[in-house]
C-alpha cells in the first residue's frame, strides 16, 4: 500500500494542470497522486478526466453529493470503485497548492492526523481542506448524513461529533504542520491574502533545472 494523495476538485481543470506539473516535481517516495472529480448535470467531466489520462493519474468520478466531504466519506467507506489501498491518505481540496517539493514527507510522517489549518473559528477544528489521516481512523469517522453544505460544516466544524473531536476521542493527536505564511501547502483560496503565489512559481516553475 502506498501513501494517496487526493486532490478533490469540481470543475477547474487548470488547478488539476497545475497540481500534475507540480507533482511531477515533487519528492513522491511511496506517494501516489489521484485525482476525484465531483460532477453533476452543470459539469462535464471531459477536460479534467482526459488530463488525468494523458498524464497517467488516477482518476475517479463520482456524483456531487456531499461536496468534498462526501466524496472523502465515500473514500472512507470503500465507495470508490478501484480507489486504491493506502497507508495514509493526504486529503486536498484542488486549490491548495504545494509549497514544497517534499509536502508529502511533512504530513505522513505525524502519527495522529496532520493538517494545514486548526481553525479556532465557532470552535477548534480541521479545516478539511488538507489534512493527512491513516487508514484506521479512517475506518472509523462517522459522517451522518452528507447532503447540503451544511451536512460539511457540521462535519467540519459544528456539533460535538466534528471531524477534529472524533479523532481525539480516538486518542489521536490532531497538529497543525506549521504556520501558514510558511507551511508546505498553501490554500489559495481561503487564505489568498497570505500572497505566497511567487514563492510557488519560484519553487516550482522559474528554475527549471531543479
């Protein structure tokens, strides 16, 4: 088994562009990267499946219900028609770019769950926008029920039964990897104004020998 990791995406088929011509670049190590669309009757999964293809990753389409975190629950659930097995899953909503060329390294090697964010907004939570989970707490989340955007917040980060509070109750550590103006991932859309996007280029695209 290897360590997956998933960058989920709905419609933007230039953040799955980015994320392939970056992975090709990363440290991979025992890492795989996979790609899950969310597609419905407003989105077609042609570009985004064919630049899988053409690329060689791995890619699964299912229907949008429950959003990102739908799709993560039917990961956990062994859902996902040939999803493969893994060791730990590095979860990532498409606009989180990688910072580093060694990402992978800084979240799998945590033995509880690793993140980019612990927000303290309404109460302490993961942001589920990256995080790092291995297959055994997996195995053991609930969800209820993962319909509307809500259904994801009260996953997320309302209620007594968040993602964050079930993993403690495991007995697992949950930690932050680092700060964010200088963490290996970088959200780009809920923390745009952290303004990192030339750090990126340079670290991944302005030398080309590297």
């Amino acid at each position: 088994m290897n360590n997956i990791v998933a960058v989920v995406v709905y419609s933007r088929a230039k953040n799955i562009q980015s994320w392939i011509k970056c992975w090709a670049k990363c440290n991979q190590k025992d890492a795989e990267l996979v790609v899950i669309q969310n597609t419905d009757a407003r989105v077609k999964p042609d570009d985004i499946r064919t630049i899988c293809e053409v690329n060689e990753i791995k890619y699964f389409q299912r229907e949008n219900i429950g959003m990102d975190i739908g799709a993560f629950k039917d990961v956990c659930r062994n859902e996902i028609e040939g999803f493969p097995k893994f060791k730990k899953l590095l979860w990532l909503t498409d606009d989180v770019l990688p910072m580093e060329k060694d990402f992978v390294d800084y979240f799998t090697k945590f033995e509880g769950v690793s993140c980019l964010e612990i927000c303290n907004v309404i109460q302490p939570h993961i942001r589920t926008s990256g995080f790092c989970i291995n297959r055994d707490i997996a195995n053991r989340l609930t969800f209820g029920e993962l319909v509307t955007k809500e259904d994801c917040y009260n996953f997320e980060h309302r209620g007594k039964n968040t993602f964050m509070a079930q993993v403690q109750r495991m007995g697992y550590e949950v930690k932050q990897i680092a700060p964010l103006n200088i963490s290996p991932l970088w959200d780009t859309g809920h923390r745009g104004f952290l303004k990192r996007m030339q750090e990126h280029h340079t670290k991944f695209y302005l030398n080309q020998n590297t």
